[in-house]
C-alpha cells in the first residue's frame, strides 16, 4: 500500500479542521459574544456603584467585629473615590462615629497579661517606708541598667536612699544589709562615710571646714584632725551629737602661708556609723 501524498495530507486536515468548525465554532463565537455583551452592557455602567457597594459591606463587617482602624479606612476610601454612589451617603454617615470609637479605643489602656501585671504583698507594703520599698525596688534592677541610663538611674535611686535616711528615718543596717543593694559599686556608693575639707580665706587666720559627703548622718562623732603646712602644724579635737549629710562643721584656724608649700589634712572620725581615715591635700 502506497503512502498518502503530502496534498492528500493537507486536504485531510483542511478536512478535519472543517468538521471541527461546524460542530464547536459557533458555540466558542456565541459564549465570547454573550460574555462581551454581558460586560459591556450589565456591569460596565454599574462597576463603581457595585465596587462601593463591596467595601460598604466590608467596612460594615469590619465594624461589627471591632476592627475600627479597618472600618475607618474602608469608609474614608468610600468617601473620596467613590462620592456620587449610594454607598458613600452611607459611608459619609457611618465615618465620624467610627473615628470617635477608634480614637477612643487607641486612648484606652489594654488590660495587662497576667505574666506582666505587677505583683506586691500588700501586707509587707505597708510594714514598709515608702522610700524604702522604692529605693529596693530600683536598685533590684541595677544589673540591668543601660549605660546610657546610668546617670538618670543612679539621679533617682539617691533621691530615694537620701529620702529613707533623712525623712523617714531607716537605719542604716537595714539598707546596708538588704539584699537589693549586695553589688558593690552600690555598696561603695551609699554606705561608707565620706567627707571633704575646705578652707576659706580670712585676714589673719584661714577656716578650715569639713563636710559630711554621705547619705546619712553620723551620730557621737569624734574628729581628729591635724593640719601640716612645711614645719608649721595645729592639731584639733572635736566631738558632735549628730553630723548631717551636706551639712559643714568648723573645723579649725590655721594661718596658711602664701609660699609655705602643701596644705595636708590627715584625720580619723568615730561614729556610731562607723569609723573613717582620711587625708587631704588642699
């Protein structure tokens, strides 16, 4: 048996092509004409009415379930790209209510979880001075102190401590020994004594005063102090009820020559408080 030509070939496709045209050709041709008329004529004109229509709905939905933020959004879009449509009347209606309900939310504090809601026995609260129960609860937090906070963090934390000393009077063993303030740069910061002399300048003889640089005040203090200038010296002993923080006791006169070379200042304090050697080049 002999193969088809190529012209035998070519007419079977033409052929096939033919049939396939009148059985399915106009079904494709009417559903193409049908759905071009069906756009242009149905939805076409009515598009931005129906589009408005949807966010209506949506904005609507939106509002019922509490998300205002949404809603206000959805009604404002509404408002300005869809304004001669029935839905923006609706929408222009709905859209400061709206605003007044999210502003009012967004002002609202939300509920804390339970994890972060602060706890406190109450009863231990009350036992407790204010200043002290502050001053506690910000130096527990001393290991997490950013070092751009620490002059702000250590500006509030002395206002608290001076505030237990001096006004509601702690003692301060209680301070001391509390186990918020075991670091050390907090030890050495609150609870040695500290103090500081200066002279101011007289005619004849230059007083010499010393002053309390601590947070609390000493109490039966015994100063001994003696002041050296070349071969020249004056010794003094002095013996005070209570030595306030800030506050400056005279300490002695010395006449202070004008060449005579380093003004030094050694000494020791007895305290209930404690004790303290000190010296001085002034």
């Amino acid at each position: 048996m002999s193969a088809p030509s190529a012209s035998e070939k070519s007419e079977r496709r033409r052929r096939l092509w033919q049939r396939l045209w009148q059985q399915y050709g106009l079904i494709v041709v009417g559903n193409v004409v049908f759905f071009a008329l069906l756009y242009f004529i149905q939805y076409r004109p009515n598009s931005g009415q129906n589009r408005a229509m949807e966010l209506l709905t949506l904005a609507q939905r939106e509002e019922s379930d509490g998300r205002l933020q949404a809603a206000e959004s959805l009604y404002s879009t509404i408002v300005s790209g869809y304004e001669d449509t029935p839905a923006a009347s609706t929408a222009k209606a709905r859209l400061p209510k709206v605003q007044a309900l999210a502003k009012k939310q967004r002002e609202v504090q939300p509920p804390l979880p339970a994890a972060c809601a602060p706890s406190i026995q109450l009863a231990e609260v009350l036992e407790v001075k204010p200043s002290l129960y502050l001053a506690e609860l910000i130096a527990g937090n001393y290991a997490s102190v950013q070092s751009v906070e620490r002059d702000r963090y250590f500006r509030v934390l002395d206002g608290y401590v001076w505030l237990a000393f001096n006004r509601d009077g702690v003692p301060l063993e209680t301070l001391k020994n509390s186990a918020y303030f075991r670091a050390a740069e907090l030890q050495q910061r609150y609870f040695p004594l500290k103090v500081g002399a200066r002279y101011v300048a007289d005619w004849i003889y230059d007083d010499f005063k010393l002053k309390n640089h601590g947070f609390y005040a000493l109490h039966n203090v015994v100063i001994d102090a003696t002041l050296t200038q070349a071969k020249k010296g004056e010794h003094t002993s002095i013996r005070v009820g209570e030595f306030a923080p800030d506050a400056e006791i005279d300490l002695l006169e010395f006449n202070v020559a004008k060449h005579g070379g380093t003004v030094l200042l050694r000494g020791s304090i007895v305290a209930d408080e404690g004790k303290l050697s000190f010296q001085q080049r002034l």
